[in-house]
C-alpha cells in the first residue's frame, strides 16, 4: 500500500520540523478540548448561576474517573500503535484500532449504567449539598447518556495521532468546541435548558464529530482502517494496552480521588462558593496544563516510533526540546495568573465572593507552576517508551502520593489556604522525583 510509507518521516525527518508537524495540531486540539470546558463553565456561571458552577465542581469526580477509562485505552492503545508502526507491523496496527473501538463500547456501557444507578450518593459523597445536587445530577445524567459517545470519540482521536494524521485529530477536536459553542447559548438562553443545556451540547457536538472519524477510518486506502476480523479481543494487544495505559489511568483516577478530598475540604472550610472557586481555578489550570499534554501528544508518536527503531539519540532530542517548550508554556501560565487573578475569575462569573475566593486560589494554586510542565512530559516519556512502572510512580507520586498527605496535614494548620497550597508543593517534590527517575533512564541509552 503506498500510504505505508507515511509514518516512516518520523524515523528520518529533523527533530524540530516534525514536533512542529504534530505538536501544534495536537496543542490547538487540547487548548480547544480546554477551552471546551471552559465554555461550558462560563455559560453555566452566566447563565444559570454562582452555585451551579459549585454543581458543576461537584462533578468533577465524575468525569475525571470517566476520563481515566478514556485514557487507559486511548493512549494506551496510542502508544503501542507507534512502537508497532516504528517495528513495521501493520496487522497488529489495524488490529488494535479493532480493540480500542471494542474496550471503549465495553467499558463505556459499563460505566454509564453503573453511574446513572448510583448517581445520587456518589454525587453527595463527592461533596455534594442539597443546594448543589440538582444542578450537579441534571449535567451528569446527559454526560453519562453520551459517554460511550465520549469514549469513541477520543479513542479514535488518539489513533488518528499515532496513525500520521495529528491534523485530523487537532480539526475533530476544533470541530467540537466550534459546534457546541454554537449549541451552548442555544440552549441555555434561548431554550432555557439550564445546566442540562450545556451538557446536550457537549455530546451533540461530539456525536456529529464521531460519525466523520468513523468515515475516515472506514477508507481502505488508509493503512490502518476498520475491516473484519480486528473487533475481536487479543489478549496481548489488551494486555499491552492497559500496561501502557496504566499511568495515565492512574492519573486521572487519583484526580478524583483528589477533587472529592479538595471538594469537602471546602465546602467545609468556606461553603458551597469555595466549591465552586475550586471549580474556576481548576478549570483555568486545565487550560495550560492540556496545552502541555497536546505537546506530549505531539510528542508520543516520535518518540515512541524512534524508540521501536532504536533511534535512542533522536529520542534524547525530543525529550529535551519538549521539556523546553512546557516550561516555557507553564511559566507563561504562572505569570499571567499571578499578575491578573481577579480579572481571570470574572470570566466565570459576577458573583464577588465568588471572585475573591477564586482570585485567591488561583495565586496560590499556581505557585510553582513553572516546574509542572517537565514533570507532565517525563511522565509521557515513560509512557512513550512502554516504561509503564516508571509512568506510573510519576503519575500517583504527584496526584496521591504527596498530595493526600499535604491535604490532610495543611488544612488544620492554614484553612482554606492550606487546601490551597497542598498543590503547589506537591507539584515542586513530584518535579524532583521525576528529574530523578529521568537522568537514571538516559543514563541506559548511553
């Protein structure tokens, strides 16, 4: 097949010219997805209120455990992809395009049933009040509707990545922020849908973007496309997959495990408005933070198809370079929230309490910004390179680890600011750990 030759530019094109080529779609894509959130979060904060944003915070949780399933087949599936694409072995690439669709129909499905049976006390024991709940269950009962949906579609985003197509992937997810940003004043002004409105929008927009990846994928000219025989089960493809997807899972799974203690660590401290803060900051952090994993995605097809080809000196190139460019990306976070906290919190709502616990949460929150973003790409490094234990010590250093300790031990000590500033000083002890685990691996390919 001719298009067989199309990932074999990362094996033999300069360092620079091909981050450029897949990281930029795969920033634009990730600062989209942010900024899809973000939408959602001012639309709701505008249009419906202070405490449905608290309602929205409260589900979090939720959505972050969705999520970990999301990645543990996506990106794990992604990664192994370029390691095979990099060994020439396009029968167990197509393969495992087959199983991802599979594990994330299975695990969607699952996931989906569970939650809507139990919607109601997960919601409380993720810090819920009576005021919130209303707000925070009518968006998650359409998210988890559509979350099969959510899961197709960002599986089949991350094997548009790793298969030579990061534009493709960068303008599905362009797509999605476009069309429900057309959606979301639709149906929460005009309509008058509320919070429900919002959600009906996100999974609108990523339904009509599924069926066009589905069309791509369905082309047999493509070297990697949907055919018979590649739905069914490999063990060792599932097996790889969820090795390599571990971290990631991991990640998010203890985010949860992070927003629930922060969630009631607030609402304790301050009500349901801190909540709601929480809500805000997470949500500016976010931004900056899927900036760098869009460059990580960029990333993870070179470094992991240069790794399969034993192309270790080109695999140090990329490393150092993307380290680079996340640094210089969080500290442009850091300065800008230092220097305009009040004026970014205004974005999301009217309400000044509101705004003056978000600006100070947000100053805090982004203390030593700056050094997040080496951690974030160490930890795909791992993850690019099939080190899943590796991956996985970085991922629950950062998030469980350190974190949990800090939120049960500060707290006492500072209030609400002690809640605050549990993060930032787990991000700078997990940045050590890493650049630890990191000088150890480069170390071998000399």
């Amino acid at each position: 097949m001719a298009n067989k030759g199309i990932p074999l530019s990362l094996e033999t094109a300069p360092i620079g010219k091909l981050l450029r080529q897949y990281a930029f779609p795969a920033i634009l894509a990730m600062a989209a997805q942010s900024l899809y959130n973000i939408t959602d979060s001012i639309f709701i904060g505008h249009g419906v209120g202070a405490l449905a944003l608290s309602g929205l915070a409260i589900s979090f949780p939720l959505m972050n455990l969705s999520a970990a399933f999301a990645t543990l087949t996506g990106i794990g599936a992604a990664a192994l992809l370029s390691i095979r694409l990099g060994q020439k072995d396009y029968e167990t690439a197509n393969t495992i395009l087959g199983n991802v669709i599979t594990l994330n129909v299975i695990i969607g499905v699952l996931y989906s049933a569970i939650a809507l049976i139990f919607l109601n006390p997960i919601l409380y024991f993720f810090g819920a009040s009576a005021e919130t709940l209303p707000y925070a269950r009518s968006y998650m009962q359409i998210i988890l509707c559509g979350n099969t949906i959510t899961y197709l579609f960002f599986g089949l985003n991350a094997m548009l990545r790793s298969s030579g197509s990061p534009r493709r992937a960068m303008t599905a997810t362009i797509i999605t922020v476009v069309i429900n940003i057309v959606l979301n004043p639709l149906f929460v002004f005009k309509y008058g849908w509320g919070i429900r409105g919002s959600a009906s929008a996100t999974v609108i927009s990523q339904t009509l973007v599924l069926l066009w990846q589905i069309r791509f994928f369905s082309n047999k000219q493509h070297f990697i496309h949907l055919q018979k025989g590649i739905f069914a089960l490999r063990k060792k493809i599932v097996k790889d997959t969820i090795s390599i997807g571990i971290s990631p899972f991991s990640m998010n799974a203890a985010a949860c495990v992070i927003v629930i203690l922060i969630n009631h660590g607030l609402l304790t401290a301050g009500g349901d408005l801190a909540v709601g803060a929480y809500g805000i900051v997470n949500r500016v952090a976010f931004l900056f933070v899927m900036i760098v994993m869009g460059l990580n995605q960029g990333m993870q097809p070179i470094v992991g198809y240069n790794y399969g080809a034993h192309q270790h000196d080109r695999v140090i190139q990329i490393l150092k370079l993307v380290i680079l460019w996340a640094t210089i990306i969080m500290t442009f976070g850091f300065t800008f929230v230092q220097l305009f906290p009040r004026a970014v919190a205004t974005i999301f709502t009217t309400d000044q309490t509101l705004i003056d616990l978000a600006a100070n949460g947000l100053r805090k929150v982004f203390m030593f910004f700056p050094l997040v973003g080496a951690q974030m790409v160490t930890s795909t490094f791992f993850q690019s390179i099939g080190k899943a234990r590796q991956a996985i010590i970085l991922s629950l250093t950062r998030q469980v680890i350190f974190l949990i300790p800090l939120l049960l031990i500060l707290p006492p000590l500072w209030g609400i600011n002690g809640i605050w500033l549990s993060m930032p000083i787990s991000d700078a002890l997990s940045v050590i750990l890493a650049l630890i685990l990191l000088v150890k691996q480069l170390r071998t390919f000399k």
